[in-house]
C-alpha cells in the first residue's frame, strides 16, 4: 500500500495504530537517514523513535489534493521533529545510574506511543519497567531536570564542524529562511499554478512568462505577438482577478504560516490580508515558484 493510502486511510480513522506503524515502518529508510545527521546530538535509536511522531503529525496535515507526495511532506516534519527533540534533550547533568534510566523511561514511553497509540499509565510505567511507583516519580523528576538544559552547549555539526544545538533548529523568528523549505514551495506551487492556468485568454501565457520564466515586457510581447502596453494590461488584469475572495482564500494557509507575508515585507509589504492583498504579495507570491 501506498504512503497516500495509508495516509488517508489513517485521516479516515480505518485501523489506525496498524496503518500508523506500516506507514512508520515502511519509511524506516528515510527516517534511519535523517536519524543519522543528528546522532551526535541524541541517541540514534531514540530520534527513530522519535520520527514517528512526526509521521503522525505529518498525516494529521496531509492534503493529497495539493499534489505534494506524503514522503516530501513528511521531510519536513520529520526534520523539525528531530531537531527540536534534540534542543529538549537537555544538558543538565544527572548522575550516571539516573540517566540511564530516564533513558529506558523514554525508550519505552516511544515505544508503547508508537504500538499502543497513547501514553503509558502510571501502572503500565511501573509494570514494564520492572519499578515501584515511588521510583517512577523519581525519574520522571530526573527527565525534567535533563530538560532544562540550554541549547547553547557545543555539539559536533551536522557538517562536522563544531556548533550548537541552537545553531541546528530553525529560529521561529526567522519567518523567511523557515519557510524557504522546498516542501512549502511544492504545496503554493499546487495551489497557485492551476488558478493561474483558469484565467481568461492570453493570461496565463503572460504571468508564466513574466514570473515563471523572468521575461521583460518586451520579450514577452514579441512572443506572445502583441504589444508591450497589452501585456503590461494583461497581468494587471490577472493578478486582480487572483486576488478575489473566492481565489486569494486558497492561499490564506500560507499567510499564517508567514511563507508568503514575510516575503512580501520586503517589498511594500501588506497590512491585511483579507482586506487588500498588495502587487508587493501577489508578485512574491508568483516569484517564489
């Protein structure tokens, strides 16, 4: 079965702790792939684990109909997922014996979650970890204390050069890099083309031109055999009916998310979304592709 039938199969609430661990395990290689970059600053076996709740965040996103295959949606989170695991992995120092069984604790705490579809309870903790109550209490106080610690400690690189585990995550502030991903382009290339191609006449041939292939006025006048004042017309036209309820509504999502919005403030900006979507965002948002 396929990633998208499982997803959806998932979404439709069909078996999903069995097609949740298909889907997890038949990604196993990407997932090992990604687990491997960032073992220097967690365990190996503990970001795999970790992956597979991105996986589930991954299919509680997912839209088939946007055209991105799962695997390119799930990159995405697999990678936030690991590394923000890796930024809560703490560097507070706990002794030796302690920390081997917060290990365990969380080891297993993955593990029931991903068979089991939901937390352990404080029985089922002590049951399968072989402890009394009162020592569960004691490690789960451990794990917070590991928690706490500060994402500045150096760590060896994903390129093998020192850095910290803050230089690894994306800075949320940081609304432009973070929403460069490659995954987020294929999702506004889905949206926006199609609507594109729906307009009237020559349209679609003059935008494509224009913000597809960066052609000037000129040269797409002498292509399209009409003037470059017709031209000049024929994207105002067309940006203007893009920028209508019923076709700018698509786009919300991704100016919530600041994709489109936080490359628009380079230009003039835009103060509402809903009440005028300026030439600065409707050109972003076509350059971008």
């Amino acid at each position: 079965m396929t990633n998208e039938q499982l997803a959806l199969r998932i979404k439709a609430g069909e078996d999903v702790a069995d097609n949740m661990l298909q889907l997890y395990q038949q990604n196993m290689g990407i997932i090992k792939d990604y687990a491997r970059k960032y073992r220097s600053m967690a365990e190996e076996e503990d970001l795999q684990q970790e992956a597979y709740f991105a996986i589930c965040k991954a299919v509680d996103s997912y839209d088939p109909d946007k055209g991105v295959s799962f695997l390119s949606w799930a990159v995405y989170w697999i990678r936030q997922q690991l590394l923000r695991y890796c930024q809560n992995n703490g560097t507070v120092r706990i002794p030796v014996h302690a920390s081997e069984r917060v290990r365990k604790y969380k080891a297993f705490q993955n593990a029931f979650r991903i068979h089991v579809g939901r937390y352990p309870n404080e029985r089922e903790y002590c049951y399968y970890l072989g402890i009394k109550d009162t020592t569960l209490r004691k490690i789960q106080a451990d794990e917070r204390k590991a928690d706490i610690g500060s994402i500045d400690v150096p760590v060896r690189g994903l390129e093998d050069n020192l850095a910290t585990i803050g230089d690894t995550v994306i800075d949320p502030e940081d609304k432009y890099e973070n929403m460069l991903d490659e995954v987020k382009q294929q999702e506004l290339k889905a949206i926006i083309w199609p609507m594109v191609d729906e307009l009237p006449g020559r349209m679609p041939a003059v935008l494509r031109a224009r913000f597809q292939e960066n052609l000037s006025l000129q040269e797409t006048a002498a292509r399209n055999g009409i003037t470059i004042e017709r031209v000049r017309q024929q994207q105002n036209e067309a940006l203007k009916q893009l920028k209508r309820p019923r076709r700018a509504r698509y786009l919300r999502p991704f100016l919530e998310d600041g994709y489109i919005y936080s490359k628009a403030l380079h230009g003039n900006g835009a103060t509402s979304f809903n009440r005028t979507w300026t030439s600065s965002t409707e050109r972003v948002a076509l350059q971008v592709l």
